[in-house]
C-alpha cells in the first residue's frame, strides 16, 4: 500500500513537472497553512542585511545568522534599522493572533518576516531555512512566495531520557537545535529514574555524589547479559540554567521530570533509609525493566515527604517554566501492600488503597508545585486514584487513557508509546536493538491527536503531542538521531499543520529533508528509502 501510495504521488509529479515551472512547489516540512508562489526572485548576498524591529527578535536573527554562516558560509550582519532592498526584515507586530504565527514574503527587493509575537518571527526564520540551498557554495537565490501559518497545537514536544544514558551540555544544544528546526517548543528532559540521578541538588548534594552513578549495565533486551562498566555523569545547576538560557533563545521551554514516587532506585541507592525495607542494601539499577521485579518506590514517611518537599521546590526554583514532571508512571504497588509501615500510614490517614496512596505523593508534591506558581505534569497512571484538574495528563499508554483524562477535565499531552516512543526499530529489518516494538514513520505522521470519540469541548484540551527517546538502548549520539530522524519530521508535521497536510505530499519533501539532515551532520534512519522504494540520491 506504501508503495502504491508513492509511486501514485510521483507519477503526479512527473504529469505535473510542466506547470511546476510556473508554479513551484516548496519542501517546507512542517506544512505551512497556506503557500503562494509568486514572481520572480531574490538572490541573497553577502551584503544582505538583516533588519530586526527590537531585541525580543534579535535572538532568531542570531540564530538565522550562525545558520547562514555554518552551513552555507554566509557571514551576514544584523542591523537594528530597515531599510528598502536587499534586506532580510524580522517585526514582531505584538498582535493578539495567534501565538507562533507568522507571515513570510520573498520578494525580489527581499525577504520580510512578520511574527505575531517573537515566536512567530523564529517559527518564519524556520521556514525561511527550508527556502534556503541544501548545500554550502550553492547561491541562495529565492523564489518569490508568500507563507502564511500557525500552529495546530500550543504544546509540541520532544522528550530526552539522559538517566540511561548521559549526553553532555553540548549535544542537548543539538538536541534542542533540532528541535527549534521543526518549530517544537517544549523540551521535556527526563532526568532521574532508577539507574541514575542526573541533576544537581544544593539542598541534597548526595543525590549526585552517589545516585548519579552505576556500576554496570545490561546488553540486549531484558534480562539481557549484565557487564560490568562503571557509568556516572550529572548535569550542575550552572549546567542547566545554561541549556535552558539556550532554549529560551529558541523559543523551547525546558520541562524538567523528577521521577516519583516510583523508579526511585537512584534516591534509595543515596537514602536506604526511604525505602519500605530500609535494612536492605540498595544501589542505582543495573539493568533496564525492572518494574515489580526490585522495590524501587518511596516509604510514606516524614522524612521522605520533606525531602519531596525541598527537592521540587529547588526544581521550580532553578527551572523558570510554567511546567514541572512528576512521572508518577509504573509504580509497583506490591511493596506498599508488604510494608507494615505503609499500611499503617494508610490507615492513619483514611487512604482507602495503594493506588490512592500512590495519588496521595503526587498530590502532596502538587501543593509543593503551585505554591510555586507551577503546574504540575505526569503520566497517564496519575489517574488511577484520582488528580486535580489543573494537573496535566501525559498519555503514554494507550489512547483510551488520553481520552479518559480529557473527559474529565484535564489537559492532554498525546505521546501514545505506539505512535511516538521513538526508540523502538523503524522497521523490523533493522539489526539495532530497540524497545519492544516497530513504529513506522507513516505511524507517526498518522496519529490522530484528537480522538474521534471527544466532544468539542473535550477535544479543546488536547494540548498538543510530544515524541520521547527512551536511551535504555541508545548508548551515544549517533543512535540518538539515527532514532529521531526522520520521524521528528513527521511528528512536527503532525503537531503543526492546519491544513494541506498528507502523506504523499510528506513523501515528495523528504527528499530535500534528508538533505537538510546531510547539511547538519545529522546521522538518520535510511528505512525510508527501503519501506518507500526509493533510491537513496548521494
């Protein structure tokens, strides 16, 4: 079906090759709502100025200019001024549209992008580098067209789980370069669970002199082959305010997740002692999947409801965003139904059942969280026994679970592990291990994000969606964007586009795509090329 689908879209391109001289057709990914060619051109030169209208733009024009002079080898300057030809012109009109929108005009004086807001006129940049060669020496010489666009969805994300695997301050700049190249926003940094700690606390400065290290790992999938390899790494709060100065730049709020009240193994392996059998020695997991397989979730006591407390107020302290993730997700209630101490908590306190004790931390943490003015993330299990409305519902597991949470009031993030975990195998003639699973591009970009069976009102709170890389089995940087590439494409097709969205349209852009990928060193997934039949151009 794949192949028929691509070779009907081709053969319409060839019938149509004649009147795409006159009309031609763009590969801006993701689709903008609207695309008008125009006559003539605008040849851009080493004397092309860009003009920004005030310093709330000026970082998408630094970030036009570093891309203009890494990959294309040109140096242009910025100036804060206009003037009538040869310009690239960035205005924030500070309109009450919507937010993210833009309007891009190429024409032969030159190039003028107006924002609704600041982020608008980065989003219009971002279209602006897809007009652009996708070759350094090549002359960037423009055809007349007018964009108009905005987002579909407030929220579109991607997700980074650095516990598994750590990647330096550096790569999460790549990381969340990409990201800005596809118009997502919201960069979701996983950064505890059971195999590790990753960020500094100043109030508990243990948690990373001894939870952000393990002494081995597992090869291959569950129970796998154990190995010893001493692993460690953390990020320092100068460390992070650094990537989410960066983000900010790029118009990405960063969402920091602290896992609890399970995958916890990495605080029990610093504090024993919050455990529900403190006397047993623990240490940072060794291996992956270990749910209901190793006690790894927090003792209802007081101590441990106080380090919540000074832990999450830190976290909003040091992350400046609206959001904080609590995780909340896969927390085996066997170890609170074996725990006497547990159980009395829960019968001092009216808790009827281990699901609403497991409701009880993230309400607690909740409290901790909007005294700080935030809203509080998790997972879809945070449902189980019961959640505030104003919390925000990840969808991980199964649709019906995003649907579940819209209906009963609250916003959804759609990251549905089927459709968006991208660390599963593209294709299952791949050799790279990954997670359980085979998610094919063509799944991605077919998601449907507002279930049918929502009504308008309930559909209003899907967010947004989000793509998350688990690193359990992505050891560096090359599996990292061998995993993300091209489905990112795809799935910021999906978030964003408004209209003129389809498959085939997808399949005739990838080919400029996967040579924007070329430009930026980015390694990739070539199942495409095989599912698809289409040759590989080098």
């Amino acid at each position: 079906m794949k192949r028929y689908l691509l070779m009907t879209a081709l053969a319409m391109m060839c019938a149509t090759a004649h009147a795409q001289e006159s009309t031609p057709s763009f590969s801006i990914i993701p689709e903008p709502a609207e695309v008008i060619a125009a006559e003539g051109q605008f040849a851009m030169t080493r004397e092309t100025l860009i003009a920004v209208s005030g310093k709330e733009v000026q970082s998408s024009a630094d970030f036009l200019v570093d891309y203009l002079e890494r990959y294309l080898g040109y140096p242009l300057k910025t100036e804060k001024k206009t003037r009538s030809s040869n310009c690239i012109s960035l205005v924030n009109k500070k309109s009450d549209e919507i937010s993210g929108g833009y309007t891009l005009e190429v024409s032969a004086n030159g190039i003028l992008i107006e924002g609704n807001d600041a982020a608008g006129v980065f989003y219009g940049v971002q279209t602006l580098i897809q007009l652009l060669p996708t070759r350094a020496g090549v002359l960037p010489v423009l055809q007349a067209v007018k964009v108009h666009d905005y987002p579909r969805f407030a929220y579109r994300g991607m997700h980074l789980d650095v516990v598994r695997h750590y990647f330096p301050v550096s790569y999460i700049k790549k990381y969340l370069d990409y990201m800005a190249l596809h118009k997502l926003n919201y960069f979701h940094w996983h950064l505890t669970d059971d195999q590790a700690w990753r960020i500094e606390m100043k109030s508990h400065p243990r948690l990373t002199e001894f939870g952000s290290n393990r002494e081995g790992e597992i090869e291959g999938l569950y129970p796998g082959v154990y190995k010893e390899l001493p692993y460690g790494g953390y990020y320092t709060q100068e460390e992070a305010k650094e990537i989410i100065k960066y983000a900010a730049d790029r118009h990405i709020t960063v969402i920091p997740e602290i896992d609890i009240p399970g995958h916890c193994m990495a605080v029990l392996a610093t504090y024993p002692h919050f455990s529900t059998t403190p006397d047993e020695p623990k240490k940072a997991a060794l291996t992956w999947g270990i749910y209901n397989k190793f006690n790894n979730v927090l003792a209802p006591t007081p101590e441990v409801f106080r380090f919540l407390k000074e832990v999450f107020s830190e976290l909003c302290d040091l992350f400046p965003g609206q959001y904080v993730h609590v995780g909340g997700d896969e927390c085996a209630k066997r170890w609170w139904q074996e725990s006497e101490q547990a159980q009395r908590f829960m019968k001092e306190k009216g808790i009827k059942d281990e699901r609403a004790l497991q409701s009880y931390f993230i309400h607690y943490v909740q409290d901790v969280v909007n005294s700080k003015g935030k809203t509080l993330i998790g997972w879809d299990e945070i449902l189980e026994g019961g959640i505030d409305k104003n919390c925000i519902v990840m969808n991980w597991r199964r649709v019906n679970h995003g649907v579940n949470a819209a209906k009963k009031g609250n916003r959804v993030i759609m990251t549905s592990s089927a459709y968006s975990y991208f660390n599963k195998v593209e294709s299952r003639s791949q050799a790279e291990i990954g997670a359980g699973g085979v998610l094919p591009l063509r799944k991605v970009y077919d998601f449907q994000l507002v279930p049918e069976e929502l009504t308008e009102e309930e559909a209003a709170r899907i967010w947004g969606a989000q793509g998350c890389l688990w690193t359990e089995y992505i050891p560096t940087t090359w599996k990292v964007e061998f995993c993300i590439f091209p489905r990112m494409s795809a799935l910021a097709e999906n978030a964003w586009s408004t209209n003129g969205k389809s498959w085939e349209n997808f399949v005739r852009k990838m080919e400029a795509q996967f040579a924007r990928y070329d430009l930026w060193g980015a390694r990739y997934s070539e199942t495409f090329f095989r599912v698809n039949d289409v040759p590989r151009k080098r």
